[in-house]
C-alpha cells in the first residue's frame, strides 16, 4: 500500500515540472537525480532522499519550504 504522503509530494513534485515546461529527463539534467528515481518519486513509490528533494527543489528554482507547502 503506498503512504498518502509520499503520493502526494510526488503529484506536487510533476506539477511543479510539468508547470515549468520540463520534462522528467529536463528534471533529472538539472538536479543531478536520475529519470529513473523522479519517476518513481512522482508515483509516490519510493521514499525521497533529503539530498534528493533539496537538489529537485533547487532545479524547480523553489525553496524546501515552497515545494513541501501542500495539503493531503
């Protein structure tokens, strides 16, 4: 079963992208982390490594705090 939470900062993670126009590929040349991982942190499969967020938050131009700022 896959925790509410992790779905939902993988749903906020893919609007931020694709609202920037960046495909997961963009993402991943710009934050250092894989295609492979942001697909599955998108889908909420796996749980995110704080290097990981903070490096996609940097690529997404936002701060933790922005890019964690949504409701369950």
């Amino acid at each position: 079963m896959k925790d509410e939470r992790l779905f939902q900062l993988g749903q906020k993670i893919r609007y931020e992208r694709l609202k920037k126009g960046l495909s997961q590929e963009d993402l991943e040349e710009k934050s250092m982390v894989s295609r492979r991982t942001i697909s599955e942190i998108e889908r909420g499969n796996v749980d995110i490594r704080y290097t990981n967020l903070l490096q996609i938050a940097e690529a997404l131009n936002m701060t933790l705090s922005e890019l964690l700022n949504f409701k369950l």
